[in-house]
C-alpha cells in the first residue's frame, strides 16, 4: 500500500526575508511579518541594541532614532509591521531594568480613537504584550508608554507608527493530478502567487529535488521535475503571495507493508485478534512521519 498523505502548516507563515532588519525569526499568533521598534539611551550601538532584542525576544526588530537625553535606556517597544486579517495589532514592551509599573497609550491617527494600557511590576528581560483591533487594511498610530522605575524615577517615549492588514494565505492540494512518484504536483491558493520553494527527499533525508522560482500571480501552480532513481518520500512546499504571507506544504508517499484485515461474514465490527494488524501499520506510519518531523 504506497500513501499520500499532506499536512500542511496550521498557520500561515511569513516568509524569510533576505534583508536581515526586516526578518522574523519567530512567529507571533502565526501571523508575524517583521516588527517595528524604538529604543533609546546611551546603549553602546543601535546594532548590539539589535542583538540584545533579537537574543531576548528571538525576533529582529526595528529600530529607530530616538533622543539620547533620557540615559539608559528602561525599556524598548515595537508593534507587529502587519498583521492578518482577524488577527490584534500587538505592542510589545521590553524592559531592560526592573520597573515598578508601565502605562501605554495608543492613538490611531486616522479617527483619534484611544486605547490604554497599564501593567505592573516587570524586572529585567519582562515582555509585556498588548492588543487591540484593526478594521482598516492600513492604519497609522502614535503610541506613548510611560515607565516608572524602581528608584522613583520616570522614563516616556513616544513613536509613530504603521501597520498594515492583509488576508491570510490558503492552499489547496489536487491530489487527482499530484504523483510524487512521477515528479508532478498540483494545487490552487486562494490568492495570486509571487513565488515558491519546493525540496523533496528520499527516505534516507537526502535531498533529490530543489526548485525555486517567480510566479506570475496565478493562483494555480504545478510544479514538474524529472523522476529521480530514488521515489521522493518527502515533498517540502512553500507559496507566497505579493504580502509575503506563504503557505508550508508537506507531503508524504511511501510504501506500508501490512496483512489484511479479516472481519467476520456479514459483520463491520474489528475482531480482538485483527487489532494488532492495525497498530502494526500505524505504527509504520508513526515512524515514517517522526523521521522528518522538524
């Protein structure tokens, strides 16, 4: 018995940028498309403020010029760049000293309307995470976070800015017209496609097949490769539409060595004695699956 099975990502991914202060290495609510940022003070560089952010949030953030008056930096901020339809705007705090409470005030810019947040005590290396809605496909806000620190003092900064909203990203597999096997697959987005990357591997994990290229925006896509010696057991996917937003496609093929199932004359229930052809196949399956389980 040889199987096709496809799990695709839960989420919609944002692809891996080549530009490195727009690249997200996390994923935020699966919908994380690169963040914006400020911090200030007399850190020693805006790029090992970077490396800081990056080592203690695990994303590459943002940064803009802000005031160098204000000393050592308390505590940095950024919003998520765009986020998918449905999905919160996020503001996201980080402290670099203990802080006694935190206040964020955010303006959207289009119609004044106000959101107000206030959070407690945070120490060193604390996130701190607020969300609110966006209906407008682009929106611009002013956001003001105000700290108290533990010796009294108080620390505010204020920044602008953008935030765009796009549709998430869906992919569906033809499986009448995709054979591994025969090196073609098939599928259709749910929007225009601008590029895609596919990688397929045999079941010792050595790669046999790699492809990456443009799109033209069609929403159909069939890739083709020539057959190799080897049968691909594992088919790695990725589309992207104009946003960005990529979809990540797994499929598998391989053969299931298993001994029929024999049921009763004229009766649908499984026999004590036949379960363990059941597991043993499963458990085939199981341990094709776990072998490329990143």
């Amino acid at each position: 018995m040889r199987t096709l099975g496809n799990r695709p990502s839960a989420q919609s991914t944002r692809s891996r940028s080549q530009e490195a202060e727009t690249r997200c290495e996390g994923s935020l609510k699966g919908a994380c498309q690169g963040w914006h940022a400020t911090t200030w003070g007399n850190r020693p560089s805006a790029q090992s403020t970077r490396s800081l952010l990056f080592s203690a949030l695990g994303l590459m953030l943002l940064l803009t010029a802000a005031p160098a008056s204000a000393g050592e930096a308390p505590f940095a901020f950024g919003t998520t760049e765009s986020v998918l339809a449905g999905e919160p705007v996020t503001l996201l705090v980080y402290a670099y000293t203990e802080l006694s409470s935190v206040e964020a005030s955010v303006e959207r810019l289009s119609d004044k309307k106000r959101w107000t947040f206030e959070h407690g005590e945070m120490s060193s290396g604390d996130e701190w995470e607020c969300e609110w809605e966006q209906k407008a496909a682009r929106a611009s806000y002013r956001i003001h976070v105000e700290a108290q620190l533990a010796d009294g003092s108080s620390h505010e900064h204020s920044a602008e800015f953008e935030v765009l909203m796009v549709q998430s990203l869906s992919v569906e597999l033809d499986f009448e017209r995709t054979d591994l096997d025969a090196g073609h697959v098939a599928l259709s987005a749910s929007a225009g496609l601008a590029r895609f990357e596919m990688q397929a591997f045999d079941e010792r994990k050595s790669l046999l097949v790699e492809q990456a290229r443009a799109l033209d925006g069609s929403k159909e896509l069939e890739l083709s490769w020539e057959p190799t010696q080897e049968s691909p057991v594992y088919v790695r996917i990725s589309v992207y539409d104009d946003n960005d937003i990529g979809v990540e496609l797994e499929l598998f093929s391989f053969d299931v060595p298993h001994e029929n199932v024999v049921f009763d004359s004229n009766q649908s229930t499984l026999r004590d004695d036949q379960v363990h052809k059941l597991d043993a196949t499963l458990a085939t399956i199981q341990g094709a699956l776990a072998k490329y389980d990143e």
